[in-house]
C-alpha cells in the first residue's frame, strides 16, 4: 500500500460531470489499496472571474483582499470533491491550506512554502480517508503575528501538490492535467510534437517556457530537490503520460522547503582549452560548417558562444580538452578565407584552462546567484575567460592557476559541503538522448554592452546591476574582440533578458556605464530564441553541429550562439523563430 498524491487541475474539476468523473477516478485508486491525498485547483476559469471582479472594484486590488477572495476558488473545489466522494462511499474530508498546516512566507500573491505540517493530514489517513486539499493557498504570519491566507502565484497548485507529497514522503505525486503529459515541442507550432516518456527535472527547467507550460516550474524544482518521482498524464485517458525523474530521494527536514539554498552543486573541470575566432562571417552556414569540421576530426567542443560583432562579423568561441587543442586550431584555421567574407577571421588559441560551474534548480529567476558568483571571482583577482549560463547552470571559464583558489572562495561563499563538490565532469549513460525536446522562446530581447573593461569584476559589475533590480539575463556572451577605450582594453557583452525588462535594464545601468568612458547599451532588434535540451549531449559528440546544420539548410542566420552542459541555444530574428524550431525538431527525429 502507497501513499499517492493526485493533483487535479482547473479544466479537470471544470464542471460538475468532470468533477464527478475525478471522484470515480480517485475511488478506483481507493479501492486499489492505495491511500490518496489529492489537491485541487479552482473549478475551469474561476481564478480568472474572480481576478475580474476583483479588478472592476479596483484598479489595483489590495493584495491581502485578492489572496483572501481568489483562495475561495479552492475552496469550492475541495468541499464538492469531498462529497462527491462520499457518494461514491469513499470516506473524504476536505482541508483548506490553513487546516492542513501550509505554511508560507508573508508575500501575497507569489508566497513561497516554508513548512508542511502534516499531522492533520496523516491522522485523517489512517482513519481511511482520502484527504481533498485546497491547492495555490496557504497561511503566513504577517508582521503583526495575525494568521494570513496567501496564495502561491498562478499555477501554485502544482506546487502544492508536490510539496505536499514531498512533505509526507509520498511514493509519488500526480499531476493530471487536460495534455497527455510533456511533449519534444509546442504542437501548435510543430503538429509531429511527440509525447515524452521521461524527462529528467533539469531538462524539464531548462525547457523553460515549453515546460512552464506544462507544470508550475516551482513545482518541477522542488521535484528535483528532494528526488520526488512525479508524473504528468491526462485526466481523460488511462495512458500513464511523462514520468519526471531526478536524483536521489531527499528527507524534507527544517523550515525552508522551497527557500533551500540555490544552488547545491559545484563543478570544476580542468585541463580545459578554448579556441576564440574574430572577423567570422556574418552568415547562414558558418556556425555549422565550422562545427561539422571539427566533429569529423572527432573533436568533441564542450561550451560554445558566439555574438555579433559590429560590422556584421561574428566572435565565436569554444572550449574543448585541452590535449585537442593545437588539432582544433588547425582544423579552423584551414577554413580561415573559406567561408566568405571581407577578410579571414583570426584565430587564438589558450591553454590552460578551467571551467566552473555552479548546479541548483534556483538559478532561474535568482539572477543574484550568478551576478554574486563573477563578484567573487572579480573580487580575487580573477578574470572570466568565458562565461555560459542556463536555468540550472552558471558556467565560467578561468586560468586553471586561479581554480584552486576560485573552487574554494564558491564552496565557502554558497556554503556547500565536499561532497556537493565535484571534481571531474559527471558522466552521462550512453542511453540518454542528445536532444530530449526543443522550444522556442519568443518573450526575449537582445541587448550587449559595448565597452566592458577588460579587468576582473567588471562583468560581474553589469550583472550585478541588473541583478538588483531583479532582472534575469538568460544568455551572456562577452566578446573575443576587444577594442580600445579611454579605460585601455574593453570587451563587448551580449545578452538577452526578458523583453519587458528592458527599458528597465536601461536604467539600471545607466550609472554604471557613465563612469566607464565609452561604455553603452545598445539594444537589438526583435528576436526569438530556439534552445535544444538533452541530457545525453555531453557524451554525444557533433549535436551542436547538426543544429546548426538545420538552421543552416532552412536559410537562416544565427545572431547569437550560447550552450550549456545539457542544452544549445541560438538566437534567431523574430521572423525565423518557427521555422527554426520545426527545422531543428525535423534534424534531431524529433517526430515519431
Ligand atoms: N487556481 C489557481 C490558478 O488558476 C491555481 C492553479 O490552478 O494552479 O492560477
Ligand atoms: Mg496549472
């Protein structure tokens, strides 16, 4: 006999026949043996219809009143769940967020939970019965030591549900949902989308706005953190949908459930080498030609960036082994003057090198973590040679003398104990896709600096800026060029951010950028980002070359390359943003 935690959805309780239809779902599990605890959303669009009313008595709803009247939706739920089971002779008892003990931070509207009780909740099941819990609520202290209700955000109840099942040790949590599970992509944009079997959870986040759009990414964070076995499947058939897979299983002890530290892994990899190219042409084709080159002298490249420069030409860098290095510099330099273009590009060459990468859940959307790890490093004396980021990751690139003393400042300054340091690069099983899923992202702007001085901290100045004001950048590409200014050498650096943030980050840095003479913000045109993520793709040699390939075949022009350990991003004009992920789902068998 399991402990199961069911989730249903709005849509899944949306009217009373398909909230009836979830009862007979939940007896059958019931009289399987198992015991239930299910969660609840508000029935269809009622979260919507009462932020409605809520916003026609007033331009800007107290948030404390909005809490108190959109946690009634849940409320509804529960109570006719409960005695629709009852009719069907399960024993039921309903148990809003305060009843069961959800204990949150005192922040209306977004609260994040500190503690689950679960005393409630386990001695209504050893009497037998099911347990409906209210989703998306739970209850805070506010300043005045008055009990609050707060609510966790849109879509929380996902969270809840998982939290839930991670605080009562639950064999698994299932979220049902009106789609069959997780899919390799959007199928509104590319109708062969595939239904995923198994995803692990750092796929999942870094799919970002294509996993979002399955699941709560709070919820699929804490998944991950304490190893909870979650499932995603429909509410209207029997096929057994996504199963969600993490790392080892994790007691959840202490007062913090989802304010656990950020990050909780350090990488360093050693013996690293990096090959920078400048004046690369600006063109369909080049990325992948120089990729495919290297891959068929089996040069596996492990980072890769590459951004615009002015004058229509491209900074590319990427780093590699470093016994592979005098190979892969050949290998480029024979295409130097091949690939079109006013002039041949130049290539460098370093050795020596170490990459460091910090590994949580929390990176996304806690752009201080990455912003707080290059002030360390600046603040040493040590220069970032590259730097690459993703929602579960921030990488840099730094001389291999300086990795004993950087290792040891980011172990203390995020306080991880030896053994969520490691030492080597993980290695992946051979059976693990390259390429899990693909999704496009069309909510991002690009913008770079121009004229970052070239001396320690100073990147980390700029993401510190933005970092204050809560601004995320997603990928950071710092320029191979450098040029000249007032301050002596500088460096461009490109990102990009969400794009309402942008005017935002304008601001933001506006005091910065004056006391670096030359130094501005120069914000790009409309763009769309395609990311591939797959957890296999550190031991599949070649993936970023066929991605480029299929860009290049479908005509179009890549502005800005980043990657991360388990997923390649390229940013695209606006135009192209479809066309590129149906080309790239296409290259990668994507569709069944
Ligand atoms: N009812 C809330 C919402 O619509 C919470 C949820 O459904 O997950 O956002
Ligand atoms: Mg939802």
């Amino acid at each position: 006999m399991a402990l199961l935690v069911q989730k249903f959805g709005g849509s899944s309780v949306g009217c009373l026949e398909r909230l009836k239809a979830v009862a007979e779902r939940v007896r059958k599990t019931r009289h399987a043996g198992d015991d239930v605890v299910v969660v609840v959303s508000a029935m269809g669009k009622t979260t919507d219809e009462l932020t409605r009313l809520a916003c026609s008595i007033s331009r800007h709803p107290p948030r404390r009143e909005l809490d108190m009247l959109l946690a009634s939706g849940e409320q509804v739920s529960i109570a006719l769940l409960s005695m629709a089971l009852q009719e069907l002779g399960v024993a039921a008892v309903s148990m809003t967020g305060q009843q069961v003990g959800i204990v949150t931070e005192a922040a209306h509207g977004r609260a994040r939970i500190l503690n689950i009780r679960t005393e409630r909740v386990r001695g209504a099941l050893a009497e037998g019965a099911v347990v409906v819990v209210a989703g998306f609520q739970g209850t805070a202290t506010s300043a005045n030591g008055n009990l609050e209700i707060t609510t966790l955000g849109r879509g929380g109840s996902d969270t809840s549900a998982v939290a839930l099942a991670a605080a009562l040790g639950a064999e698994r949590c299932e979220i049902y949902t009106d789609v069959e599970g997780v899919l390799t992509t959007d199928p509104r944009i590319v109708p062969g989308a595939q239904l995923l079997e198994h995803i692990s959870c750092d796929e999942m986040l870094e799919l970002a706005s294509l996993g979002a759009a399955v699941l709560h990414p709070r919820a699929v964070e804490i998944a991950r953190n304490y190893g909870l076995p979650l499932v995603v499947r429909s509410s209207w058939s029997d096929h057994p949908g996504t199963c969600l897979t993490s790392n080892r299983r994790q007691r959840v002890a202490g007062v913090a459930l989802e304010l656990g530290k950020p990050v909780d892994a350090l990488e360093l990899v050693r013996h690293q080498g990096l090959v920078a190219l400048s004046h690369v042409p600006d063109r369909p084709g080049v990325a992948a030609q120089l990729s495919e080159a290297l891959s068929e002298a089996g040069i596996n490249v492990d980072l890769i960036v590459q951004s615009l420069h002015e004058g229509a030409s491209n900074d590319m860098a990427f780093t590699l082994e470093r016994q592979d290095l005098e190979r892969a510099q050949a290998v480029v330099s024979s295409l130097s003057g091949h690939l079109g273009g006013p002039q041949p590009f130049v290539v460098a060459a370093y050795s020596e090198l170490a990459k460091l990468s910090l590994v949580g859940a929390g990176i996304t959307g806690r752009p201080d973590v990455a912003a707080s790890m290059f002030a360390t490093l600046g603040q040493a004396g040590i220069s970032l040679r590259m730097i690459a980021t993703s929602e579960v990751k921030v990488s840099c690139v730094i001389e291999d003398n300086d990795a004993a003393q950087a290792l040891d400042l980011l172990r203390e300054g995020f306080e991880l104990a030896p053994s969520q340091v490691h030492l080597e690069a993980i290695p992946c099983e051979d059976s693990t896709p390259a390429v899990r899923g693909v999704a496009l992202d069309c909510g991002q702007a690009q913008a770079s600096v121009h004229g970052v001085p070239d001396w320690p901290g100073a990147a980390a100045a700029v993401c510190r800026a933005l970092s204050d004001d809560n601004i995320s950048l997603d990928t950071i590409v710092q320029s191979e060029r450098t040029r000249q200014t007032p301050l002596g050498a500088a460096r461009d650096l490109a990102f990009t951010l969400p794009r309402q943030d942008l005017e935002q980050a304008r601001q933001a840095l506006a005091p910065l950028l004056q006391q670096w003479p030359g130094a501005e913000l120069i914000p790009g045109g409309p763009i769309a980002r395609v990311s591939a993520v797959g957890a296999g793709m550190p031991c599949t040699a070649g993936t970023a070359g066929r991605m480029f390939r299929a860009l290049a075949d479908a005509g179009i022009n890549i502005a800005m390359i980043a990657t991360s350990e388990i997923r390649i991003s390229c940013v695209v004009a606006q135009d192209d943003g479809e066309a590129a992920l149906r080309a790239i789902h296409r290259s990668f068998c994507l569709t069944g």
